[in-house]
C-alpha cells in the first residue's frame, strides 16, 4: 500500500474545531451527556454499566451490541454485525481486505476522503460526480459506464457528506441489482441514515437488499455520540466478515468496554435519539432559511435531504476560500471550504461551503454571521 496523503478535513479540524468561537461546519448531530444516555437505559444496560469488568472484550463486538444493532435491519442477523472503533477503521480495513492493486474501485464524489483515498492507496479508482446541476443526482449510466471486469467495489455514501442528498429508492435498489449482477461488493456509507427530513424517503439499508453488500454505520453522526469511537459494518457474507474480523487483529483488535455498553443504549434508545435530533435540525432549518434569505446576492442555498450538513454555493468575487478564511479569522465563525473536498478523481465545484445545521447555538453562530456580513457591505 502506498503512503496516504494528509487528511485534508482531520487536520484543518486539528487546528481550528475546538478553537473557533462559532463551529458552524460540524457533521454530527447534537451530542448529550453520559448522564442523559443512562437515563435511557434500561435496568439490565445501567446494572451492566455500573458493574463493568474492564478486560478485554470480543473482536467481533459485545454480543448484546451487535443484537440490538442486527434489530435495526429487516434481514440480519447479530452474527451478520462485526463492530469497530468508529466507522474510519471499518471504511480503511474493508478496502484493504476486498481490494488489491489488480483490482478496481468506483467511488461517488463528493465524499467523505478516506472513501477515495484509501481505495487509491490500493489499486486504481474510478469516480463518479454527483451532478450540482441537477440537485446532485446519481447517474446510474455514469456508474454502469465505469465499471470493469476487476471492478471489485463500488462506494456511495447517502444521506450524503458534504451535501445532504439522498437519491430516490428506485436509483438505490438499481445500484444494488447492477452491483449483485457484476459481482461486486456495494460499499454502502449509511451514517447519516435516520436523520432525513421527510422521513418516506429514507433509504432501505443495503445489507438488507443484498447478501454481498456491506452497511457502514456508527453511533457518531445521526445518534450524535462520536464519542463513544464505536461503528459497526454489517453484511450477510459471513466469510467476508470473518476476514474483516481478523484485519481488525491488526488495528483496535477490540473495542471500549465501557463505550460497548453505552452504545448499546444508544441503539437500542435509537428512535428516541433520532427524534430529537430530527426536531433540532427541524427547529434549526428557518433559521438557516432565514439567513440565506437575507444575503441572496452572495449564497445560493438549499437545505439537505437528509443528515446535519449542507453545501451552499458562495457566490461572492474573492472565492470561497478566501470568503471562509476570512470569516474565520474576523469572526470566529468555521465553516468548510471547497478544497477540503476537492478529488483526485472527478472534477468539484470550487465555489461550496460546508455547513451543519443539527447543533444547538446555531442562531448564535448565524447572528455572528450576519453581523460580519452586514459590516462588509
């Protein structure tokens, strides 16, 4: 494997998310407390927490974990569930176990990086843009059109990050079938899954329409606990997740006992976490919408589908990036530019921004916003 580049978006993030006044740019929704996790537990989780052994624990994940998160599919089981410290470990060590360098890939832009740099690491990528020109559609021709007889993946991320899409169930079940019919492993990032705004167009989870598919999914982005560093990838090929299991040897081997635990509230609290945090971003939106409304000449705006982040267009002459460099450094407010999500695969829109709409202080964050903008005018 050749050497990774620098992960643009984790070391911007090293220097600036815990610095900048206003963090208007984060990708998961609203955390909580450990106290108001517990409060959600029930008898048998709290009595399990309070009475925690910390030894080793399964590779393969705590048994009562990968239950309640098999509970969360129609058509898998807990043996079907191997678990992760977060969902990059399980994205790094799937690419390495199902591709080598006479293999090929297909990834969709704009992504999340490691979904197209560690794949590059390893053999040769193919990309397919979502089109900005036609509210990020999916081209399942640009998809079919890519493929190659060593194609061995393919990885799409919806609801997506940076821009909120979600395609349509029929664009998704043909992925799936085209996928099923070449062979090839549908890599499916669901982290986002949950948090659409309408609630009809959420995906069916891809390890539920094919055996041979993998669901990547965490406790980090829609339930808002990135704290707990536990994903999981679920997928029916029990062989497949046998050598998964053992590429982990190499990395976390296991994870957190006390974060087992607490993830198992959290997904068996699921709905319960998912609605709250539906009705922030719910209650955020006008604000957002009011926001964008108020400097019309300068954003070109469309609230996402689904998830907590949103890719506004700047429309300004100096370029995004100077325009978030400078209200970073003036203002205190972060936002992510462009570059962060240029590819080394597809051509990106250069004039985007990323934004997150599922925290609390999102109307502190826009009103510091609106004051430096009204001052530049």
């Amino acid at each position: 494997m050749t050497r990774l580049p620098d992960f643009r978006l984790e070391t911007f993030f090293s220097r600036w998310e815990f610095a900048a006044r206003h963090h208007l740019t984060a990708s998961d929704a609203q955390s909580m407390a450990l106290g108001e996790l517990l409060a959600l537990a029930d008898d048998e989780d709290r009595a399990a927490f309070e009475n925690l052994h910390l030894g080793y624990t399964e590779t393969y994940g705590d048994p009562g974990l990968r239950e309640a998160v098999a509970a969360t599919y129609a058509r898998a089981d807990a043996g079907d569930v191997l678990c992760f410290a977060g969902a990059e470990e399980a994205l790094y060590l799937a690419m390495n176990v199902l591709l080598g360098p006479d293999d090929h890939a297909v990834v969709i832009t704009p992504n999340y990086q490691a979904a197209e740099t560690v794949p590059l690491a390893l053999c040769e990528v193919t990309g397919v843009a979502l089109d900005a020109d036609r509210d990020w559609a999916l081209d399942l021709d640009a998809v079919a059109a890519a493929l190659r007889p060593e194609t061995r993946v393919v990885s799409v991320n919806f609801p997506n990050n940076p821009t909120g899409k979600v395609v349509d169930t029929e664009t998704f079940t043909a992925l799936v079938r085209l996928c099923d019919e070449r062979g090839i492993h549908l890599f499916s990032d669901e982290v986002y899954r949950g948090l659409e705004r309408d609630p009809a167009r959420t995906l069916p989870q891809a390890a539920d329409l094919s055996a041979h598919a993998l669901s990547l999914n965490v406790t980090s982005k829609a339930l808002g606990l990135p704290g707990l560093r536990i994903g999981w990838i679920t997928c029916r090929d029990r062989a497949l997740l046998s050598r998964l299991e053992r590429a982990k040897h190499y990395t976390t081997i296991c994870n957190s006992a006390p974060s087992k635990v607490l993830a198992r509230v959290a997904i068996k609290a699921r709905e319960t976490i998912l609605g709250r945090n539906r009705a922030l971003i719910e209650r955020n939106l006008p604000a957002f919408e009011s926001f964008f409304a108020e400097f019309p000449d300068a954003f070109d705006w469309k609230a996402p589908d689904g998830g907590c982040v949103a890719y506004p267009r700047y429309l300004g002459p100096e370029g995004v990036e100077e325009f978030c460099g400078r209200l970073l450094d003036e203002a205190g407010v972060l936002l992510l530019p462009a570059s962060i999500y240029r590819s080394e695969l597809t051509a990106a829109p250069a004039d985007r921004f990323r934004i997150g709409v599922g925290r609390r202080g999102a109307e502190e964050a826009l009103d510091a916003f609106a004051r430096w903008m009204k001052a530049r005018r």
